[in-house]
C-alpha cells in the first residue's frame, strides 16, 4: 500500500519533470512524447513539420488585427517596425490538442492587403509566395525555454506552471524584413536537431 501523501508527491514530481500534467477540474494526465522533430540544415516550416507526424493537423486563427507595434506589450516588435502592424495570431493543433501559439507581425504599410484575406485553411508564408510573390530566403532564429503566461496557458490547455519554448524568428526576402514572428510551443512538442562537421 502507497499513502496518499507519498503518491501526491511522486505525482507532484512528474509534473515538475514534465511527464504529467495536473489540470484543474479535468485530472492528471501523460504529457505526449510525440515531437515535431524539425532540422536546423536550412529554411523550415513548423506546418511541414507537423504534416511529417502523420497526425490531424490544424490552424485556427485566432485574430487578424492593424494595430500599433508600441500598444504590442511583451514584445519587440517596435523594435522592427515602429508604427502600424498587421498582427495574425494563430493556434496550431495535432489531433485536435493545441500544441503552439504564433503571433506574425507584418508592416501595415506594406502588407496592408493581408487584412482583406480569408486566412481559414490558408498558409501563411505559402499565400504570400504564390499569390504576391514573397519569398521568404532567409531566417534568423532564437530559441529560449521560457515559463507559460497565464493567456498562453489557457490557449495551450495547460497548466500554468509549465515550462515552453519561446521561438524569436525575423524572416526576410532578399534584404527586407517580411514579418517579425514570436512562437511558444509547449515543452515536448518541439524537437530540433542540427549535424555538425568539421
């Protein structure tokens, strides 16, 4: 026999190494070890990365928006591109379970015609390549491990005690920046690799 105590102590020990997750009103459950394995060899997309999975894959928009990149709070956004912005918030989802949350930040001067499409069951980066001839050629990454806000949480279905990752990404097209990007992914769901030789 195992005392209470000492079982909610192992389970408070799992969750703390992200294996379980406690959600109130809704139970304790397996955190899933299925990663999006992606390789840092060259320009990727997160979608193509999810397709490879074989899971049901899903975006939901969750707003399109001209707003004012110095009203963007948490963000460096102005850093970029002070002045007017297109702010496209997505929810990505692999089996109907939210997996990542995306805000892309594009300049409304530029990219103002962004706000007149139906994003639903459109890519993002494949809409502005074959129907305005953006090509994204070069990306700068950053990756952090970072602690879920409470709104992040929410939308990932989480508790907000969990731990992601945050992804920094500027995406240019020849010497022009397209679109400043913060993505948070819940911790076990993203898996980068690179192959390194001398």
């Amino acid at each position: 026999d195992v005392s209470r105590i000492t079982l909610r102590k192992a389970i408070e020990e799992l969750v703390n190494e992200n294996l379980l997750e406690k959600i109130q009103g809704k139970g304790t459950f397996v955190l899933s070890r299925n990663a999006i394995e992606q390789k840092l060899e060259s320009i990727y997309s997160i979608s193509e990365g999810m397709e490879n999975t074989g899971k049901d894959i899903n975006t939901k928009i969750l707003s399109v928006s001209k707003k004012h990149s110095r009203d963007i709070k948490t963000s460096e956004v102005s850093n970029y591109f002070p002045g007017e912005v297109i702010e496209i918030s997505r929810l990505r989802l692999l089996d109907g379970n939210p997996v990542m949350l995306e805000n892309n930040y594009f300049q409304y001067d530029r990219f103002n015609f962004m706000m007149d499409i139906n994003w639903d069951g459109k890519k993002l980066y494949k809409t502005l390549e074959n129907e305005h001839d953006v090509y994204i050629d070069e990306v700068n990454e950053s990756f952090k491990a970072c602690r879920l806000k409470a709104e992040e949480s929410d939308l990932l279905e989480t508790s907000q005690n969990m731990f992601g990752l945050k992804i920094r990404r500027l995406s240019y097209f020849g010497q022009d920046l397209v679109s400043f990007s913060q993505i948070v992914s819940k911790s076990d769901y993203l898996e980068f690799s690179v192959n390194l030789t001398r």
